[in-house]
C-alpha cells in the first residue's frame, strides 16, 4: 500500500537537488529502465519519453513518492537531466525528452470538482470523459527577437499562452536600451513544440442529486499530442496550474487548469468501480443465490408497482451480451437495446431516472431537451482555447460509451438525432462531416428509450408504427420492445391504489420515527412490514460492483443452448401465414444477447439452458405485446407502416379496378366490390388513397379510378 502524499505544510524528509538526482540514477539503473532508455535512445525522436511507474518509486523511498507529488516540477526536471546525460552512453543526444509518472495511487486522485488551491503545482489523477478537442498545433517554447535598430539577438524563454516580448534590449554597444524599441520574432528560429487543448468533464455516472458535471481544460505537449479523441474515458495525471481569467487581467481571481503529464486510456469498461478481496469473496456468494435474477429485478425501482417482466429485461439489459469481432473486419454487437412505448402515467420515466442511477456507468437524457451536442454529437465553435476553430462536441450516446443510456421522450429527439441514430444503434459509431470535420466517434452503449403515442394513448386494435413518431427502420433496431398501456380494469386499480398509497404511508412514517414511530390508529409494525417489498433487496453500490465484476466474464454457448434458440427462432418464424412475418433475423442476435446475459448475471463461464430458457420467455412476453387483439403475430404491426392486411387489401383493390380494363370505376363501387370479397370499407379507403398516392391508380374524369399499365 502506498504511502499517502503529504501536504504542503506538513514536515516531511528534506532532499537536496543531488539527492534527487541520485535517486533517479539508482532507479535508471535498474535493468528495466535501461532498457527503456536504450529503446528511447534508438527510436530518438520519433519516440520522445520515457514513463516511470509511480509504484517503482514508491517501492524504493517512499518520502521521495511523496516529494514527487507535492513538489512535481522539481523532480520531473531533475529527472530529465539524468535521462539526457544517461543517454551518452547511447551516443546519442536526447535533447528534448519527456519524463511522465503514470498509474498514480488511488488517493491522489481527485475529481474536478473538488480541483482547490491546496492542490497548485502538485501532482494529481484525474478521471474524465474528453468533450472537447483541439486540433495540434506548434507553441513556441523559446522565442528569438531582433531588434529593429541594432539588429541584436535577443532569446525569450515563453510560458503560458501569452507571447512574452523582450523589456529592452541588451545590446551594450548601443543606446538601444535607453529607448523604448520594436523586436521582431524571428518565426523561423523560433523553438516549437506541439500543443494541443483538450476539456474533460466529470463522468455522469458518479453525479448525484441533479448536480451538473464540471469540466476543466487540460494543456497537452509534445508527443501526448493528438493521441486523446472525443469521447475517450481517460485519466489525466496532470500538475494543477493557475491561469489569469482572460477578461481581467487585474483581477486576484484565477481559474485552474491541468499541465498533463501523462495519459492513461481506461481498458475496462468499469474499472473505476473498485471491487476489494473481500467485495470478490461476496459477490461470488451471492451469485450462488438461487433466487438472484428475482431479487435483482425487484431491486429496480421498487416503488413502481408491477412491470415485472420490463424489470427482468432491463436486469439482463445492465449485464449486456458479450461484442463479438468475427476477425474479418466485421464485429457484432452485444449491448441490448430496449424500447418502452406507453400511455402516460406508466412510469416510464421514473423506470429510467432509477436504472440510470443503479447502473455502474450511465447517462439520463431527453429527446426533448437535448440541444447543443444533442444525442449523438456536434460541431461547434468555441473561443475558449483561443483559435476560435470549429470542435467536435461529444453528446449523451458517445458520454455513455461502453455504459447505459437512458433517453426518455425518445419520439421527440430532433431530425439530426434521429438520422444519426440508425448507424449508433447498429454500429455503435457515429460518423461525422461537418465544418471541415470528419471523424468517427464510439458510442457502444445499450439504450433504453421511452416513447409516447402522439395521440395521447395507444389502441391495440391499430398498427402501433402509425401511433408514434419513430421511423419503423430505428424501430427494428431495439431488441425488446414493450407496450405499457393503461387500461381500467377494477381488480388492477385497486392493487395498484393500495401499492401507491402504501409507498406514501410507509414515507409518512420514516419521516417520524419508521419502525419506532407511534401513530394513534395506526399499527406502524404491520404497515412497515407490509411495505418491506419497497425496499430494494440489494443495495445499490452492491449491484453496481456486482455488474461491474460480472461484466469481466466472457460467456460461451454449449450446443444444446444453441439447438434450443435456432429451434425457438425457426418455431416463431413458421407462425406466420398469408404473406406475415412474425419476426426478422435481428432478433435472433437479440435472443442471443439476452442468454448471454443471464450467463453473465450468474457469473458463469457458459451460457447454458437455464439462460436460454429466460431469454425465451422474456421474448415470448415481448412477442405477446406484438399480438393483435386476435392473438396473431404480425412484426410490420410494430415495424412497419402497412402489415400484411393494409398489403393484401391494396392487392385485392388494384385487382378489382385492372379487372374493368379501361372503363375504371368509381369509388364506391370499388368499395362495394370489395365488400363483397370480406374487407372493411375503411381499410378499403385506404388502400385507394395509396395506390393513388404510389401512382397506381389514377383518377380520370367523373371520379372514375384506372390502373396505370
């Protein structure tokens, strides 16, 4: 265990500057290190740094480790020096080398919000998504003047992002230095070193009680340079600088900023959950628990009562398959995406709000609100950096990389979102060219949506495509699809009464005393134990670190799992009959992405008939709500804007007027040749107003309808 860093002010080993120095050579010293820097001195100057581990330091002195943190730019330049004089035994100058600490100890890290003038000139660690990057360009590190009269030379080391001009010039043979003088920069002379902005903003998975994410802008050099992306989760070790605020420069208030020393890419997806010994020892006991995916599902939002299936698909969805790259190029996906389309006033929203607060990585958006960035991502120009070029905006889908994305009122997200999302729920990727930017940004995230019917409520009777604002191409790209309707029924809304007055009863009671409390005319012991079903059974940082260590395990399907899903797939195709598809092969991937799934919720290394069995009944109960009020299955009745009936109807209609040849007939006696063949009038009136629209039919004079040959 490493030692904490000690605090300015606090006594601690003094070291001298030869102390320091004697330090690094004992350390480059070891066999390790020499072979770092032989490969350094080789690869000189493509390769420009040479990276120390912070636990070798540690292991060695651990006062030093503590001196590295508090007193960074002393160090880092001393060590520097060593490197460049270690390097003649190579033969070989490393005049501008880089010396970076990386995996910094746990209890230096420090979120951005929590950045405080203690922390100035020290070293810390911190996590971030990257919102916003520049592009690379040159910052002159030493600048070379002239004088305008003399023509002297004048070197002026620069700091900051302010060019610093000489006061005077330092001629003696001249009176130069008695006058004020014009200096011109001498561009070509001039030392560079590659520059770069990026700002990171705080993940919103940690953020609690609707407090807003902070950002901080990150200063990066030399060859760290154009290695961070839009999106990328990354740690920042990094030395807190302070920066005057640009519109007054007289003012004793200053902001920070972040002096990157070295860039550390996250490599598991939920590896900021820290899981201890004794956390690994209890999660595999829990997974033991015969009864684990029921109390997993009842500990998502308890106080929203039924829904049980939509709870068991949204546990299976936080889990998630395993992504798949098949070695030629092409790669599957294994996030889960799931659709709630209900009348208002189901929950759909608290369900959301509550799985994105339980999930271990997670974003909460609205299709309504999003601006800016939106969904997916945008171009937009900024001066905060000073270029005032065009950046890439990351949006919530590409925030919630390798996580969860709750999106509520996913109907009403804007056109630019809505194309944008075919290719990010597919893919996982969203392509961008825009303002001179092309780019391609990660998003592979699961998504779960919610959506309203644009009528106020949903009718079974009629194709649910046709009630919601969403495209049937971005409809069929959900896994699971739910249709939470709410219908009267006696039985059910006093059941659902008594849960919601007994959520409020039991909050009554905690608010004076819970258990404890006396309330004249109440029994507080049986309503608090009536109530227990509210309480989630787990508790939520349990379920976190227990998705994020089943998340490491990679899950295979035996053959009999695989016999059972193809035999389920085939069973379900051959319900249809008449020209109807029951379902497509999409969901066959998502039969799949649900077994595995449950393999990984129960830790287990294969996916075996258990799982299989779960994913099956949860897609049968999907496929009810795809039903029609005669228990048929009809997938262009979810997906679709016409199912089989609307094709067959237009079928039989185009029939009936190509029958009569050029005489044509007129509407009504469409309708009543139709109606004597069984079909509806108003289906029939439908059909006409499409082949008409489609250029099918034509209206001549009189309102006599002729096919077009």
């Amino acid at each position: 265990m490493s030692a904490a860093p000690v605090a300015k002010g606090i006594e601690m080993t003094e070291y001298t500057d030869a102390e320091i120095t004697k330090f690094w050579e004992d350390l480059f010293s070891r066999e390790d290190y020499r072979k770092q820097l032989s490969e350094l001195a080789a690869a000189f100057p493509d390769k420009r740094s040479l990276y120390v581990d912070y636990f070798d330091i540690d292991n060695v002195d651990k006062d030093f480790s503590s001196l590295v943190i508090t007193s960074p730019d002393r160090c880092l330049k001393l060590g520097t020096k060593v490197v460049i004089d270690y390097s003649e035994k190579f033969s070989t100058n490393l005049y501008r080398v880089n010396l970076r600490v990386k995996h910094l100890p746990y209890d230096v890290k420090v979120e951005i919000r929590n950045i405080r003038a203690r922390h100035l000139n020290t070293l810390v660690a911190v996590d971030g998504l990257a919102r916003k990057v520049t592009v690379v360009n040159p910052k002159a590190i030493n600048a070379r003047f002239t004088c305008a009269k003399c023509g002297q030379e004048i070197w002026v080391p620069q700091r900051g992002t302010l060019l610093s001009r000489p006061i005077a010039c330092p001629n003696p043979a001249t009176t130069c230095n008695k006058t004020a003088n014009n200096f011109i920069l001498d561009e070509v002379n001039t030392v560079y070193l590659d520059s770069q902005f990026v700002e990171i903003q705080e993940s919103p998975d940690g953020l609690r009680g609707g407090q807003q994410p902070e950002r901080k802008t990150c200063y990066i050099d030399d060859d760290l340079c154009g290695v961070i992306t839009t999106g990328n989760r990354i740690t920042v070790n990094a030395i807190v600088r302070s920066k005057e605020k640009k519109e007054n420069d007289r003012t004793t208030l200053f902001e920070t900023c972040l002096e990157v020393v070295s860039v550390e890419f996250e490599q598991h997806e939920y590896e900021e959950i820290q899981i201890t010994d004794e956390d690994e020892v209890m999660l595999k006991e829990m997974s033991k628990d015969p009864l684990l995916f029921e109390h997993l599902a009842q500990s998502i939002s308890p106080t929203i009562h039924g829904l049980n299936e939509v709870k068991e698909a949204i546990t299976l969805q936080m889990f998630g398959g395993c992504h798949k790259d098949n070695g030629n190029g092409s790669e599957v996906r294994g996030d889960i995406h799931i659709l709630l389309m209900g009348d208002p006033g189901v929950a759909k929203s608290q369900l959301l709000r509550y799985t994105a607060s339980l999930a271990p990585r997670s974003i909460f958006a609205s299709g309504k609100s999003a601006s800016g960035a939106g969904l997916t991502a945008a171009v937009v120009r900024s001066d905060e950096f000073g270029d005032g070029r065009w950046n890439l905006e990351a949006g919530a889908l590409v925030l919630a990389d390798k996580g969860l994305a709750c999106i509520d009122e996913f109907d009403k997200m804007t056109l630019e979102d809505r194309s944008a999302l075919h290719e990010a729920m597919e893919s996982q990727r969203i392509s961008f060219a825009k303002a001179g930017i092309t780019a391609v940004l990660q998003c592979r995230c699961s998504i779960l949506a919610a959506a309203n019917p644009k009528e106020g409520r949903f009718v079974r009777t009629s194709k649910f495509v046709s009630q919601i604002d969403l495209p049937p191409a971005l409809i069929s790209r959900f896994d699971l699809i739910f249709v939470l309707t709410d219908e009267s029924d006696k039985d059910k809304d006093r059941k659902l009464a008594d849960f919601i007055v007994g959520v409020h009863q039991r909050g009554e009671l905690n608010n004076i005393g819970g258990a404890e409390a006396q309330v004249e005319g109440v029994d507080v012991a049986a309503v608090m134990e009536k109530t227990d079903k509210y309480v989630p059974y787990f508790e939520r940082d349990v379920i976190r670190k227990y998705i994020s260590y089943a998340k490491r395990i990679t899950p295979y399907m035996t053959d009999d799992v695989k016999k059972d899903i193809v035999d389920k797939y085939v069973q379900i195709r051959g319900l249809g009959g008449d020209g109807k598809i029951t379902i497509t092969a999409r969901a066959l991937e998502g039969l799949v992405r649900l077994a595995e799934a449950s393999a990984r919720m129960r830790l287990s290394a294969k996916v075996e008939k258990v799982d299989s069995d779960r994913a099956i009944r949860l897609f049968e109960y999907y496929l009810s709500c795809m039903a029609d009020e005669n228990g048929n299955l009809d997938y262009d009745r979810f997906a679709n804007t016409m199912d089989s009936n609307d094709r067959n109807v237009n079928q039989v209609v185009e029939k009936i007027v190509k029958s009569k040849g050029k005489e044509g007939m007129s509407a009504l006696d469409i309708i009543d040749e139709a109606g004597r063949l069984g079909w509806d009038r108003a289906d029939v009136e439908n059909a006409i107003q499409f082949l008409r629209n489609n250029s099918l039919l034509y209206v001549s004079t009189g309102g006599i309808y002729k096919a077009v040959n």
